[in-house]
C-alpha cells in the first residue's frame, strides 16, 4: 500500500459524498472526527463488513481495489501513534479557545518594480497597474497579477529591470511573467525575475514556496535559483519549497523534466534529472531522489494542509507562516506524528481543536502567539 493510495483512501472515506454511509457504519456524524484511538477493532469490522457487502460510490481517478482500502483501514488501526483528521471542521464545547482568535491568510503580495517603487497589490483595484519594458502590468478579477506585451511600447532603460513580487506571512498570490509562465506563491515567499528576459535564457530567483508552470520555449530554459539550488526547466510544471527556517529544499516535478543542480561546499557539483511524480531534496548539499506525492505536495496550492507523518514542530511551521503567528513551546512535545488534511482557509482556533483531538498535544492562544504544550 503506497503513501499515496492511503491519501487518496482518506480523502474518499472523508468526502461528503461518503457521509451516510459513514454515519450507517459508525452510528456517528461525519462530523465526529476520527482518531487511531476511535479506530477500534469492533469499528474494523463494521467497516470491513460494509466494504465487502455493498457498493459504494467512488470517484474514480485510478482503479484501486477495495481491498486495498481494506488494507488501508488496517494500516490506520496498526499504527495507532498516528492520527487522521479530516477537513471539517468540529464544533468543540469542552475547550474555550481566547476571543481573539486569527484568521487564516488571504490573498496578498507586494510588487517591487525597478525604481523601488512598492505596490501592494491587495490595495490595487482591477485592470492596469502600470507599464514598464514593452509591457502592461494589471491585476486581474480573481487577483492574478499579468504580466502582457504592448505592441510599440519600448523602454530601453527597462529592458534589465528586475522586479519582485513578495507574499507576507498570512498571504499568497498569483503572477503571470512575461513569458506567460505562472506562478503560484505561497506564505512567506518572494520571486525576483526581469520585466524582459534575456535571449538565451529566463531566469529567476524564488525564496519560499512555489508552483511553475513553464511556457514552453526550446531556445531559451527556464531558470530556478534558491540559493541551495538550481532548477532548469524547458517547459513542465512543478513545485519547489526552499523556506530558510526548514532544513532541505524539495522539488516535485509533476510533467515535464528538471535538471535539479547543486553546488556543495568544495565547489563540485552534483545534479539529477527528476521525471514525473519524483522528489528532489536537497539537504547538507547533498541531493536525494524519491517518489513525490502531488496531493501533499500541492495541498497549499488547492487550499488546504496536508500532513503525512509529518512532527508537531513542521507542522507549527506552516501554521505560523499561514497565520502569521508566533509559536512558543512549554515543556516536551511528544514526538507524535500526523497523517491527514484539514482546510487552511478556517480560523487557525479550528485547526487546534483538530490536533487536540489526539489528546497528546495542547494549545494556547495568547494575541498571536500560540503556546504548544503536552
């Protein structure tokens, strides 16, 4: 049973459309959430009776056996030490979280032109923005921000500008570039490109979290710095995560191919051609390759956490960054891990209730910062 097959297993289990028949089997709502503690052996054969005596609706993306979501349930029962939440939202009459709770981010960003001008773009109303280097920047009905060349419209002192679109903590943001590749950033990230890209040639410099989706162009490769390293593209789409405070960059090509390179310390040179569903991680400046899972991989990007074994300490990482919040540890943290997903657009006192559900791990929320307790 793969990672990605017990993933898609949750996210069948936990769609609306299996709530009835979750109810019938559980004699609980949907909205009861379900721990490896609540996984008991009488619940094990309920399900696996109702499994193998009707027929359920699927959403048919692959063809996996319900056996092998037989094997899955059993996988959640064997490893109690992980717990499943789902993305809904539970009401919670037993803790009382502070009235000041926080709401998740939004979209958000701040464009950077060449002169240090600063736009922020959440301000800006639709249409265009301004016009620099042949083109026309405008922000879009759904907050895109576009980058599109002006026929007759030259500024030679443009032509090396660099600009830069930057989310803070609690945002996100969209930019077409001016060769008509996307981009998606996360919380916390940053893009460096130029208004015109170089003939040979397109590069730019991301920090943080974010997903390409390159135009296609053979006479000039698309270009990834991180700083850890770099990603050359052609034409694909991918994900590359590079945020300072975590210790390894990673890659997830998803179509397409990438050549990830690295330059350790001594100045040798390593580098991988990742092919689709692979991972890149580049940690200590040393490069390893494994299988990637696209859901967890771009969970942000479709509007919700992932966790897959994930540690309290990574997941608090993305909270803090999502949220814009402090986190403060008192006392040892269990080192539990998580598997599952959860909405990241509830207020973040939702996604606490969720992670207390273990009974392992407790929370705070004092202005914004959040204290992590056992």
């Amino acid at each position: 049973m793969t990672e990605e097959e017990t993933l898609e297993f949750f996210s069948y289990v936990h769609d609306p459309v299996y709530a009835g028949v979750v109810k019938q089997i559980l004699g609980s709502s949907m909205e009861e959430e379900i721990t490896g503690k609540d996984l008991g052996f009488p619940v094990q054969d309920r399900l696996l009776a109702h499994i193998f005596s009707r027929d359920l609706p699927v959403k048919r993306k692959k063809s996996i056996s319900w056996l092998k979501y037989a094997a899955a349930v059993l996988f959640v029962i064997s490893i109690g030490s992980y717990f499943f939440f789902n993305k809904f939202h539970i009401p919670d009459t037993q803790h009382q979280y502070s009235k000041n709770n926080i709401q998740p981010g939004k979209n958000k960003a701040i464009l950077t032109l060449a002169d240090g001008s600063n736009i922020i773009l959440d301000d800006v109303r639709e249409g265009e923005i301004t016009r620099q280097a042949g083109f026309s920047i405008s922000k879009k009905s759904n907050g895109q921000v576009v980058y599109t060349a002006v026929p007759n419209l030259y500024n030679v002192k443009g032509t090396n500008a660099i600009n830069t679109i930057s989310t803070p903590r609690g945002g996100q943001y969209q930019v077409v570039l001016p060769d008509g590749s996307k981009v998606w950033l996360n919380a916390a990230s940053s893009l460096k490109f130029p208004a015109v890209f170089a003939a040979g040639q397109r590069k730019v410099e991301l920090s943080g979290e974010a997903y390409f989706e390159v135009s296609k162009d053979k006479t000039r490769p698309f270009i990834v710095n991180t700083g850890k390293q770099q990603v050359e593209v052609l034409g694909t789409h991918f994900n590359i995560s590079s945020y300072a405070e975590e210790s390894s960059t990673r890659t997830d090509l998803f179509e397409g191919a990438v050549r990830v390179t690295v330059l350790s310390g001594s100045g040798q040179k390593q580098e991988v051609v990742l092919k689709p569903a692979q991972r890149s991680i580049v940690q200590d400046n040393k490069i390893s390759v494994q299988p990637s899972v696209e859901k967890e991989a771009l969970a942000w990007k479709e509007g919700y956490f992932m966790f897959n074994h994930e540690s309290i300490e990574s997941i608090m990482r993305k909270v803090a960054r999502w949220y814009d919040v402090e986190i403060l540890y008192k006392g040892d943290v269990q080192r539990e891990t998580f598997i599952g997903r959860v909405s990241k657009y509830e207020n973040v006192a939702e996604l606490l209730k969720v992670l207390e559900r273990t009974e392992t791990i407790h929370f705070k929320i004092e202005g914004r910062k959040i204290i992590v307790s056992p």
